[in-house]
C-alpha cells in the first residue's frame, strides 16, 4: 500500500480518474475513512497537504502522516476536529432523536428543489449520483446555480435539529458525498458553470462550515463524508481567493473565504487568506458604497446582499481578533441606516431595480440593537417600541438620488420612493425619474419587478422588467430610456431636493432615448405635500413633434376605475387618484396582461412569480415644449373633492392652486432650482 501511495504522490491526477471510474458505482457504499482512501486514495492525501500539521493538536495526526499512514493520519484529524473546543458557535449537541417530520424538508428528500419558486426534481445517473447540472423544469441555468448553492441541504439540516429524526441526518449524509465525489476534478479556473461559479462556492463554503461542526460529533454523518468536506473545503476557499468577481459578489465570494480561514485556521493558507480578505473587502466597501450608505447598484435587494456579508465578515474578523479599518464599521452603519429610512411602512422594502419585494423589518431591529438606534426600531414597528427619530420622516440620499417621503411612520402613513440618481453598477432597469406610491397600508403605483434572468420567463418578460415601460415613467414616440451613467462622480447638491416640514421637492432630467430623433428631454419634479398629496410635474423638452405616453402602473390588488380624465382606485381601504391638472386632452387605456403586439400590464413580486396588472396609459400628441401636471391624491376611503389649477406655467417653474373645502394650497414647482420650490397654506 506504501509504494502505490508513493507512486499517487507522484501522480494523483491520472490514478484520481483511473480509480474513480472503477469506484463510481458503489460510492454510497464508501462510510469509512479505509473505504474512502480504497477508493479515492488522491483525495486523501492531497487533503493531508492542504493542512499545517505542525498546528498545536495535530501531533499525532503529523507522526501518522510522516510514516506515510494516512488512514491513521485521516483518524488522528477528525479527532482532533472532534475532541477540540473551537467553532463554538456552531457546534450542536445531538438533538434526542424523534419521528418528527417535515413537509418541505421531505419534499427535498425526494429530490424535488424548489428554486426561486420553481419546483423540479433532479434527475439521477446510471452512476447513482444526481444530476448537478439540472436546469430544472423551465431549463433555467438561474435554476442550477442556485440548486448548488445547497440552500435545500441546509433547511434539512436545521430540520434535524429542531426534529432529531435522522432520515434528514442520513440524507445530508449521502448528498454530501455524492455531490462531492461527484464535482471532481475541482477544475481551478475561473468557472460559469453549474457548480464551480463564484457564488455557488462561496454558498456551500459557509453552509458546508457549519453542517461540518455541528455535525462534527454526529454519527449519522460518516467519517469518509466528514473527510470529503474537508478536502474539498480548501478547493472552494482557492476558488473564492482566486477568481472572485467585484460589486455584491465579492462581498459574498470574500466572506466565504474569510469563514474557511477563520474556522479551519489548521490549513496552511489561512493567515494568507485572512490578510488578503480584510484589504480586498476594506477596498471593495470603498469602491461599491457611496459616502451616503447606499451600495452602488441602486437595488434594494443586493444593498442588503452586501450589507449582510460585511456584517458577516466583521464578525468572522472580530472572532478571530483581526481589526478592521475604522470606516469600516462606520459604512456598515450607514448601510443600515439606508434601508431603516427606506423602509414602507409596511416592513417591506421598495421594490426598485433588480430587487423582490421582501421584509426588511427583522434586519432593521437586528441593525438598531447592534448600533443602538432606537429611532430605527421606532421606524420598524411603526411607533410601538425604540424612540421617534428627531429627523425625518422623509429622507434623501444625494449620493443614490433617491427621495423617500412619508407623512410620518404609523403603519398608515404615505411613503413614496423617488428615483433621480444614476443608473447604478450593476442589476440597472431603465428607470430613471420613477415613482412609486404606498399609502395606508396598500401598494399603489408600483415598479413591474425583476420577473427572472434567465430561461423562458426571462425570455417573455426581462426586456419589459429593465425597460421604461415597465415603469412609472413618460414614453417618448413609444420609445424608452437607454442606459445611463453607471455611477454618481459628486452627490446631487441642495438644488436637486429640498425636505421642509411642510413638504418634500426633488426634481431631475433624463435626455437619452432609444432610437428617438431629435432633441427629446424629460424633466420630473415631484412635490410632496405632506399628508395631504403628491404633484408630478413632467416637462417635456423637444424639437418636432411627439407623442407621449404617460404611464402609472398599478399594484394588482387594486381595483381601477376611470371618470373622465381621472384613474382612481376604488377599494375599500387605501385608494390614490391621478388627476391631470390643465387642458390638455389624453387617450386613457388601461392595459392588462398584454403580451402582443408588446408586453404590457405585468407585475412581479418576487423572482419567477409574476401576474398581470392594470397600466393606465395616458396618451396624447405634442407640438413642442409641453409641461404635464398629475395631482396624486391619497385617501383612506373615498377621494377628497379637490379643485386644482395652473396659475402660471412657463419654461422655469409651475404654479398650482389646490382647494378642498377646508384648505387651500399656493405650490411654486421649479423645473431645477430647489431655492424656488415653496408652499404656502390658507
């Protein structure tokens, strides 16, 4: 056994596939450190040279592996993971041991994976060993990269230990080992494919570290699977240090990196890995979020994405005493700060960009408890606990462009989210100068969502999701926004917003269409009277002349009427109108579920889920320069009868006259110009 150990010291590669085709077929059978090195003796003892062994503890793992018994060495290893005292934190006693079950915790037994709300079953070989690069139902490759990032495996470990029953023990078992053997050879080369793809291996390093230790002293999972882990585990940490990509991705590449070092200090690349980790992630915090906390995608969803994973890594950092740069901490806060004021006040965060529509209220308490912000608790639970915050209720980030204004932070309040900041650096829509409504607990004026990335949903609906059309925004002869500058080179200055207690005013220009001649501009300003109403003022520059079509998207559990020139919602709590407010006459169609001659009249909440929804479409011909003016009333039942009109309209500004039968409001709306916008009250 010396010599042929020699000789695959020698050549590891040509025996690894040699043996491993002879072994395929019974790789189920292989439980034992002996069984394991039988059949995959390369895997073994390259795993051994991965490892300092002169690290305090592994004593007797050394002496074995000097006289070339490396089953014993193996043992000697595993012992000392398992008789040791470190990775405290996710160590788990072995739960008593029940018939308990679980409903989606089976349904992943029978290998049927729901992924981003698509169920598929993956398919098994004639080698017994599933099929990791199944695209599921809709052949999606969205689909298998996230089937590898062993999400499943991991719900039906924290299912073992609420349930100890160890069907769900055995199972992880075995899908390790298959999956592990199976992924072989680890190719070291920068890697889109199903498995070996950045954010798939930083998933499975993280998950993989925890199932390790908590199962460390569980015999449910074998000592050739527990081996497995830890000879693969260095493959994935070489892959993150090696071939991580930048933006939220490096954040999520790079904290897994930093867990294998911080957690498996024994390996001899550790130090290296812990150093390179802190600088790369100090620069990329840097260069991916702005001065004012929000990550430089400009989407919801993947600021929290890197706001987590720099929160993770400071913690790995702290566990292991390595100080971090000052700012550091610092930016982590902001980052929270962002989506505290963000928030709806129904917990939920704004769906902008490539984001779903989830609750950011369990992170925002997290967030407020770590950095003592009652205020941000206050936000989260709508006034029952933390302290009101002494600024706000409306925010604006000069840095992102966004404007979030709000009446005040009860569950009922008016929130609206308003974009005039640059495209953003990765995951963009097309959406510059939209504007979303949220008003007594319902959704109203709403962005389509990101529907999906890849496959035949993506196929039908990804142009209409990063498209103007998809938003609330002006057409111009039909034709939508390109692309804009990527990042922000200074933040907007005080002439773009002004927040006063009275009302909220910011306003900004897009100039940049698709395939539209001439000159064509579009200016929105939106004033926010508080808790009273919104005014959407859409300047429209051009040359010749054009057809514009303005359009407000609506969330689909409303019910949308028209009266004339008005779209209202007619629901019995929480409602909006959109009211023109001048002369001009409009071609009013509302478009639901429309896929010919083009998309239109589609909404999704989250990746993959999707359901139509009514778009009221104003259209109407312009000659030259024209400047539209919507009133945005908010009601709790039924609309309040207001009288609006145009007092002056000229190149600069606008001024409205609003009377109810109790108020009446004097607006001066610049075009640009935030020094001019004022508002007085009879």
């Amino acid at each position: 056994m010396l010599k042929i150990s020699k000789l695959l010291l020698l050549f590891p590669f040509l025996f690894g596939i040699a043996i491993q085709t002879s072994a395929q077929e019974s790789w189920e059978k292989i439980t034992t450190i002996e069984d394991l090195y039988d059949s995959y003796p390369a895997i073994v003892t390259n795993m051994l040279t991965q490892f300092n062994l002169d690290y305090p503890g592994l004593e007797k793992a050394k002496k074995a592996h000097e006289n070339e018994n490396f089953i014993e060495a193996s043992k000697q290893l595993l012992a000392y993971y398992s008789n040791g005292n470190m990775a405290s934190d996710l160590r788990k006693n072995k739960p008593q041991e029940t018939n308990k079950t679980n409903a989606t915790a089976d349904t992943t037994l029978t290998d049927v994976y729901i992924i981003q709300n698509v169920r598929g079953k993956v398919p098994v070989g004639a080698d017994g060993h599933r099929d990791w690069y199944y695209k599921g139902p809709n052949n999606d490759k969205e689909w298998a990269w996230l089937s590898n990032r062993h999400t499943q495996l991991f719900e039906v470990y924290t299912t073992y230990l609420k349930t100890g029953n160890p069907k769900y023990a055995k199972f992880m078992d075995l899908f390790l080992r298959d999956f592990i053997i199976k992924s072989m050879p680890y190719p070291a080369v920068k890697s889109g494919t199903s498995i070996w793809r950045g954010l798939e291996v930083a998933a499975r390093a993280k998950r993989w570290t925890k199932i390790f230790y908590g199962m460390i002293n569980n015999d449910y999972i074998t000592p050739a699977t527990k081996l497995l882990i830890l000879s693969s585990l260095p493959d994935h940490a070489h892959y993150n240090r090696n071939f991580h990509s930048s933006n939220n991705w490096l954040t999520m590449e790079i904290s897994a990196l930093a867990t294998v070092a911080a957690y498996f200090p024994e390996l001899k690349k550790s130090d290296d890995w812990l150093n390179y980790t802190i600088k790369t992630m100090s620069d990329s915090m840097k260069d991916q979020v702005y001065a004012d906390g929000v990550q430089t995608e400009l989407t919801s969803h993947y600021h929290n994405v890197s706001m987590l994973q720099f929160q993770l890594f400071k913690s790995i950092c702290d566990n292991v005493n390595k100080e971090l740069p000052n700012f550091f901490n610092n930016t982590i806060e902001a980052m929270y700060q962002y989506i505290s004021h963000m928030v709806r006040p129904n917990g939920l965060r704004a769906l902008n960009n490539d984001g779903d529509k989830g609750s950011d209220v369990n992170y925002i308490l997290n967030g407020a408890k770590n950095f003592n912000h009652p205020d941000w608790e206050y936000i989260a639970t709508n006034g029952k606990s933390g302290v009101k915050p002494t600024d706000g209720p409306s925010y604006f980030y000069p840095w992102a462009g966004h404007l979030i204004s709000r009446s005040g932070f009860d569950k009922d309040a008016h929130w609206s989210f308003f974009d005039i900041g640059p495209w953003g650096s990765g995951h963009q829509h097309n959406d510059k100068l939209h504007l979303s409504i949220h008003a007594y607990g319902r959704d109203l004026l709403v962005d389509a969502g990101r529907f999906a990335y890849t496959g035949e949903v993506a196929e039908k609906f990804r142009p209409y999701a990063k498209g103007s059309a998809g938003h609330n925004l002006i057409l111009i002869d039909g034709k939508g926004q390109k692309p804009g500058p990527k990042l922000a080179k200074k933040p907007l200055d005080n002439s773009y917003f002004k927040l006063e207690n009275d009302f909220d005013y910011a306003s900004n220009s897009f100039d940049q269409y698709i395939a539209v001649e001439g000159e064509a501009k579009h200016t929105r300003s939106v004033f926010y009277v508080r808790g009273e109403f919104w005014v959407v003022v859409d300047r429209i520059t051009t040359n010749k002349p054009r057809t514009i079509d303005a359009l407000w998207h609506w969330h689909p559990e409303n019910k949308v009427v028209q009266h004339k020139q008005i779209v209202t919602t007619n629901n019995e709590h929480g409602n909006l109108a959109v009211i023109p407010v001048g002369n001009q006459e409009f071609d009013i169609k509302f478009i639901k579920g429309q896929e010919d001659p083009e998309i239109q009249g589609w909404y999704s909440p989250e990746y993959n889920l999707f359901e139509p929804n009514i778009t009221s479409s104003y259209t109407t011909q312009i000659n030259s320069d024209t400047t539209f003016v919507w009133l945005l009333v908010p009601s709790e039942g039924v609309t309040p009868k207001l009288k609006a009109k145009i007092i002056k309209d000229d190149s600069d500004q606008i001024e409205l006259a609003v009377k109810s039968k109790t108020k009446a409001w004097q607006i001066t709306i610049p075009f640009e110009n935030s020094a001019k916008a004022k508002l007085k009250v009879n």
